[in-house]
C-alpha cells in the first residue's frame, strides 16, 4: 500500500480544500466549494466547505481555489506500441490501414516497445489518467520481453495499468490480414499469455497491475484461440478483452466467414459475458445491443479513433439506455495521433450529437461519467476506482479552470469536457502524486521525447530495409 509519512511515522493524510468537486457517484453528487480527505492510498472523506478542524498526521495542504477535483481518468483501450508509428497510413479505413502498417509494427523490438510504451503512459498521465489498458497483441519471435517491459514503463510512470496480452494467429495464408511472419501460433499464443497472467496479475483490492487475456480481433484470430482463450481467462479468474463490431467490413467479412454477424459470433465462442470488454462496438444492431446488455459486456468507446478511420458513429446513447458497461479509450496513437483522454470526453459528446439522437445523445456529466466511472464499471473495478468516495483509491485529479482557457465558463464539469484541455495541477494515483503543475514527477518528459524519437527512426529504417 502506497502511504505518505507523517513525522512520527503514521500514516499521513493529504487535504485538498476550496475548491470544486464532481464526484461522480451514484447520485453524481457535486460541490460548489468542499475538500477532500487521503490517507494512505485510501480517500478518507469528501463533503462541501472546509475540511474537518482537527486531522492528524496532515502531511500537505493543497488550496484548491480555481479547481475542480474528479476521479482519475480510466482509459479501456490503447496500442502502447503505436506511439511510434503515428502519422502514418493517414487516409485509409481500418483494413486498409491495418495491411499497411502490419509489416512495420511486426519488426518492434523490446526496447523500442518500452520507449513506445513510456510516450504512451506519459501522455495520457499529464492529461490526468490515472488507470490505462494497453492492449498488445504484435510479439514477433526473438524480440525479447515485450510484455515484461510494457509493465515495466508503467510501474515507472507510477499509473494503475491492464496489460491486456493480446494475440494472432489467423495471418494472410489463413484468411486473415496480418502477414504470415507477424503471428503466433495458438498453443504458443496461449502459454504465454498464461505464464504473464501467473507472473504479474494482481487481484487484490489496490492492484497497480493486472493481466486480461485478449486475442486481438476475429479477422486476425481463429476460432480456437478465441474459444481457448475464454476458458483460460475463467479458469484463472481474469478479464476479457478484443476487439469488436469496429467497421462495416468486419461485418461483412464474419458473414462470409462464420455465417452470422460479431455478436453472434462471439457469443458462440465464449466470448460474452460480465467479464468482458470489447473496443469499439461501431456496427451493432438492437439484437447485438440487447446481447450486450443482458449479458453486461462492457464497451471501450473510441470516438476520435473511430473517426479517424472513419469507422461510423458508435451509439453510445441506446448501449446506456439498454445498460451495457461503456467506458472510454484513446485506442493506439496510429489511429489518434493526441494519445489524450481528456479529450475523448468533449469527442465522444459531440460525435455522439451527430447521431440519431442529436442534442440530446450525451451531455458533460455523461461525457464525464463515461471517462471515469464508466471504464472502472468496463475494468470491472468499480468498487475501487472511478468515483470519489470515502473508502476507494485515492485516484484523483486537480483540474486548473481559472486561466484564460476557462474563467468565464460558469460550470466546471462544462468547462472541463467542452473547454479546451485543462491543465493538471495534480494529479494522485494510489495516493501518490504523479503530475505537479502540469509536468510528471515520476519520469523525465524530455528524456522520452528523446528515445521516441530515436526508437521511431529506427523502427522505420528497419521496416525499409525489410
């Protein structure tokens, strides 16, 4: 357990006052002016006004005057890897895009996949994330430890973290896209997504590390991969995680293949269920919905992603009203060059009010709810993060509103999801500050810079020659 140290070595508390507070509980309980409590890694007591007269062991005051505190953003759905490959294959859908960068991203190595996964982590941690998925499913042979140095950056970056251990084994020759040269195969695939899950996941209630088993799509899986991966995620107590209903040409392409639809046929693989999440979730019908919600499936809404693929709209309004889990993702930076969440949150509320339900498709308490709550309801961690409230994690962020970007904009929740990106003043992960006035604390933002760069380059020399 992460604590702070009080001088006589008791655990210490952090108080931060005066300043606004959306909750994002049951009843989305909000304060014009109040406090916040931590002990340890734990949020102690939240409420309006001035924090209780009296508290030992208070090792920081923060004045929050100009803020607004929320739970740390959750962010469902990312490709650590891409960061870098950005800028790429920047007018194709997604099969076309897939094809064109598969042959790069098969030749990443250890070294750049930690340098790739460092970027990653930084750039969503500065914009205030404090819990992140990395769904990686490219392990070309002899490339050292991949999965062992994505864990790795982000223990360093000091975010709770989901290593969803992807996998292929469906290339070109079997009728999938990847080519041949950048798969495994199943038994391969499978014992070594088992050996990680023994190796580094954590189910205890402060976990800062988890492993899902995540074959990564139907059109670069095969049926058995799935089927066994399903049976092994439940027979070692462990989450679900792919992709799903992304585009049209998936669709068609499930037809012709397995006779029937995504839904349908992940149904018949195992592959529904509350312990469960798929990515996207763009081409579903009302039976697809209905399948989801009864069988609380959670959803990894990527609204940038999906534009910049131009995947279509994903209807994110019907999936709340039928009551499927959705929660929000930045999907990998190939696909949304910002790497940020926070700016998922005024996306998926403006795409959404292009869709069928126009203006009133999502609001900002939504939009905010789905980037916090609803992704720790998605990690199936709800009872620990995604909230603030007393007993839960303290994942917390300080928002600063009182600049030029958002002074005037009366309602901080507004503000946050429809003004630009708010600083971070910042920012708390199990208790621990991460971000101090909008700059990491736990790793060198320059440094990364740096080694992106270099490992970005080497990548692209190496995928020339190849």
């Amino acid at each position: 357990m992460a604590v702070s140290a009080a001088p006589d070595g008791a655990v210490g508390r952090i108080v931060i006052e005066n300043c606004a507070i959306a909750t994002v509980d049951a009843d989305d309980t909000e304060y014009a002016s109040g406090y916040v409590v931590v002990t340890g890694n734990r949020i102690e007591s939240v409420g309006a006004g001035k924090a209780p007269e009296g508290l030992e062991n208070v090792v920081r005051r923060v004045d929050g005057t100009g803020h607004l505190v929320t739970p740390g953003l959750v962010n469902t759905h990312h490709h650590f890897y891409q960061w870098i490959t950005r800028g790429l294959a920047t007018d194709h859908n997604l099969f076309d895009w897939l094809v064109a960068l598969y042959p790069t991203w098969a030749r990443i190595d250890e070294q750049m996949t930690y340098s790739a996964a460092q970027g990653s982590l930084a750039m969503m941690a500065r914009g205030g994330v404090t819990t992140a998925v990395d769904h990686h499913y490219v392990y070309p042979k002899g490339a050292g430890d991949i999965s062992g140095s994505i864990i790795r950056a982000a223990s360093e970056t000091g975010v709770r973290f989901t290593l969803a251990r992807g996998s292929m084994d469906r290339s070109e020759k079997d009728g999938g896209l990847p080519p041949d040269f950048a798969v495994e195969t199943a038994e391969g695939a499978l014992a070594a997504t088992e050996e990680t899950v023994r190796m580094h996941h954590d189910a205890s209630f402060d976990a800062m590390t988890q492993i899902a088993i995540a074959p990564c799509s139907p059109f670069s899986v095969s049926t058995e991969l799935l089927r066994q991966g399903a049976e092994s995620a439940r027979r070692l107590g462990v989450r679900m995680h792919t992709h799903g209903s992304e585009t049209m040409e998936e669709e068609k392409w499930c037809h012709e293949l397995f006779g029937m639809g995504p839904t349908d046929y992940f149904e018949s693989t195992g592959w529904l269920g509350e312990d469960v999440w798929m990515a996207h979730c763009v081409h579903m019908n009302d039976s697809d919905i209905a399948a989801f919600a009864r069988t609380k499936t959670g959803v990894a809404h990527c609204p940038s992603s999906n534009a910049r693929l131009a995947a279509g709209i994903a209807r994110v309004p019907d999936m709340l009203a039928a009551g499927v889990p959705v929660g929000l993702g930045v999907d990998g930076t190939a696909s949304n060059e910002s790497g940020e969440l926070h700016t998922e949150l005024r996306n998926a509320l403006l795409i959404n009010r292009l869709g069928a339900h126009r203006e009133a498709a999502l609001g900002a308490r939504q939009a905010l709810r789905l980037g916090t709550y609803g992704g720790a309801q998605v990690l199936g961690r709800a009872s620990q993060i995604g909230s603030i409230e007393p007993g839960k994690l303290a994942d917390l962020v300080l928002w600063k509103l009182d600049t030029l970007a958002h002074s005037s904009i009366a309602d901080p929740v507004t503000a946050l999801v429809l003004g630009a990106a708010a600083p971070v003043t910042l920012s708390l992960v199990n208790g621990k500050p991460v971000v101090e006035g909008n700059r990491l604390i736990t790793v060198d933002e320059d440094a990364i810079a740096r080694s992106t760069r270099d490992e970005a380059q080497r990548l692209a020399r190496i995928a020339a020659q190849a």
